[in-house]
C-alpha cells in the first residue's frame, strides 16, 4: 500500500514555481528520502502534505485516500523544532505537547524510552544538548503512536555525534513498522538511512525510486584510444555495459557493480579493430552519480 501519493503537484509563489508537476508515491514500511539542493522544493513538498500550503494544482492522498483531517491525525510531522519551555522539564513539555495534540499522557514514559531520555525526562530543557533537543521533538511526534513520520531537515545544524544519534533513532523506529519520510539536502543522510528516495531539482522530480537503484555505486571503466569516434561507436554496441559518457578524449564506460572486467573490455575492442592506448578501472561516488543526476 502507498502511504502518500503525490500526483502532477505544483505550487507558484507569483512568477516563482516551486513545484512543477511533481508526482511520486511513498510505499509503507519505508524510509523515503526527498533529497535535493536548497531550493529544490523539499520544504514546499512537505508543507503541502501537512496542509501548511496550499497547492496551485495537483493533488495527493493519504493512506489511499483524500487528505483529511482524519487521516492526518495518523502523521507525526517535524517541519521546524517545536516552542517547547526552556525552563520546564523534558516530560513536562511533552506533557502540554500531549495536552494541544488532544492526546492522552500515557505513552510519553514509552516515547521518552524511544529516544534515549529517559534518565534526562526530569532535566530543565534548557540544559539540552541539541542532539537531545531534537530527539525530544522527535518524542513530541510520537505521542499518540501514529504509523508515519514526516521529518525536515532532522539533522540540521547538528554536530557530528547529534547527526549519528539521529540517524540511529530513525533506523530503529523504521524496524519499528514507522514509514518515515525526510527531506535533506545531505547525499550521505540519505545513503545511510533510506530505502527510498525521490530526488528533486528547482522544483521538478529528476527520478524517484530504491536508492539502492538510483544512486548504484557503479564499476567505471575509463578508456581511450588514437581512433576516438571508431572507440565510441564500438562501446556503445557493447552489451554488457549500461551506459557510457564521451568526454572528449576519454570515454567512461559503466557496468553493474562487480561486472566490469578489463580484459574482456579489452578484447572486445581489439577484436572490433580498435586498439586501446588507455585502460582503467575506477568505482563512481555516490556523490558523483548524485551530482550527474542534479546537473550540478
């Protein structure tokens, strides 16, 4: 079943289009990245899910469903740290968090266990590293046990121990059932914590789909030879490969992880007559295979 489905979604700022007809959909049991640099449309997209703006065009649905009130009550969202009291205790914030969400108090022992507060439940906010800050919005979100979580951003402006009790706290709620969808603009938050991810770019979606898929770590083979064009048209009949780039005197020639082999590569143009005069085998980053998607 699809959690959310996003179908032909815009939203216009006057002449500015934030969103483009962007269409995707998030399965449950997932972690669903929107990625993208600032400015691509990930806050927009989350605002107009949660009902916080209102979509030029477009629709979605929850849960199979038209967006409802309802249905919203199912989502624990965190677009922006919450006012939480900085003289006033962690459970005492959660407290009057529970009170204005009209959720009952019984689960906020069970929410602070989740996120590693227990034993600081009684310490004054204030006294909060910002780690513990956002674990206890994260707290927040989960009174009322809802089934999907909407983070933005959850690890801006942290500090590296903070990012990785974050990303640690979504790994385990994600083992919990919870289907999470985050936004980022952080290639490495994605790889280490989704499953899914929908890449997006001045408003448009370039691709959505299994990160596992979409940002593959590639095997590249780099090649040359004195005929270039001949070089180039013999690759591109090759049948292993899945793609190349020509750039210019060089060709990148990609293949699945663990299936580029030189010595076949090499073969297989010198038998259709071209003689390579370089020959290399080299692993495409993440971060370069992210960046040849966005253009950047």
């Amino acid at each position: 079943m699809s959690i959310l489905t996003v179908e032909n979604l815009s939203k216009s700022y006057g002449r500015i289009q934030a969103l483009k007809n962007v269409s995707f959909s998030v399965p449950e049991g997932t972690v669903f990245g929107i990625l993208g640099p600032n400015g691509s449309g990930k806050t927009t997209t989350l605002g107009t899910i949660c009902d916080i703006l209102k979509p030029t065009s477009g629709t979605y649905r929850l849960f199979g469903e038209p967006a409802s009130a309802e249905n919203r009550r199912r989502i624990g969202t965190l677009l922006e740290t919450p006012n939480f009291y900085h003289y006033l205790s962690g459970i005492k914030n959660l407290e009057i968090a529970a009170e204005i969400k009209q959720h009952g108090k019984e689960d906020i022992d069970h929410v602070l266990e989740t996120v590693d507060l227990t034993k600081r439940k009684d310490s004054k906010f204030s006294t909060y590293s910002l780690g513990m800050k956002q674990r206890l919005a994260i707290a927040s979100c989960l009174l009322g046990s809802p089934s999907v979580l909407i983070f933005d951003e959850p690890t801006n402006g942290l500090d590296p121990v903070g990012i990785a009790e974050i990303r640690e706290l979504m790994k385990k709620l994600y083992r919990e059932g919870k289907t999470i969808i985050m936004a980022s603009h952080l290639l490495d938050e994605v790889e280490k914590v989704c499953t899914d991810v929908a890449i997006l770019k001045r408003g448009e979606l370039i691709v959505s789909g299994k990160v596992n898929e979409i940002l593959s770590n590639e095997d590249m083979v780099e090649v040359s030879a004195k005929d270039h064009a001949k070089l180039v048209s013999v690759l591109n009949s090759m049948e292993e490969k899945t793609r190349i780039i020509d750039e210019n005197n060089l060709v990148k020639v990609f293949f699945p992880v663990g299936k580029a082999d030189l010595s076949a590569v090499n073969s297989y143009c010198f038998y259709n007559g071209v003689v390579l005069n370089h020959l290399t085998l080299k692993k495409q980053s993440l971060e370069a295979r992210f960046f040849e998607l966005t253009n950047n």
